[in-house]
C-alpha cells in the first residue's frame, strides 16, 4: 500500500525553497522528485497546507458470499443471452 510522505518532510523542503533554493535542489537534497516538490509548493501557495489529501472514500473489493448471496436474492442469470 502507498503511504504519503509525511506533514514533516513536506514541511521541511518547503522551508528550504523558502531560503531561496530552487525545486532541483530540493529535489536531490531530500530525495524525492522534482514533480513532487512541485507539486507541494502549488497545493501549500493553493490551499494553505501541506497535509496530504485524503479520499473520501475508497472503493473496497465485494466480498464473494455478499455478491453470491445477492445474485441468489435477485434471480440474476448471467448465461442468458
């Protein structure tokens, strides 16, 4: 599973493009992408914060005795054609 980087970090290449460094030196110094460092400093000028977007909501797989029990329930014929 893909974790964000954390609040801390995002924080901390902020601060050091604030001293006037550039996103390439960001980048190298801290070990992420240069996209990514791009991408931190339009959502902090944008929104105001750095903390990571969550999702509201998730798609989860269906569980297969759901999904049986509700093809059951409804009569649904997959062969039919």
């Amino acid at each position: 599973m893909v974790r964000a980087y954390s609040l801390d970090l995002r924080e901390r290449v902020i601060a050091f493009l604030e001293k006037g460094k550039d996103t390439k030196s960001a980048s190298e110094a801290f070990e992420v992408s240069q996209r990514t460092v791009q991408r931190w400093l339009k959502q902090k000028t944008e929104k105001g914060t750095l903390k990571p977007i969550q999702r509201e909501f998730a798609y989860r797989k269906i569980d297969h005795e759901e999904l049986k029990s509700y093809i059951e329930k409804n009569q649904i014929n997959f062969c039919a054609r």
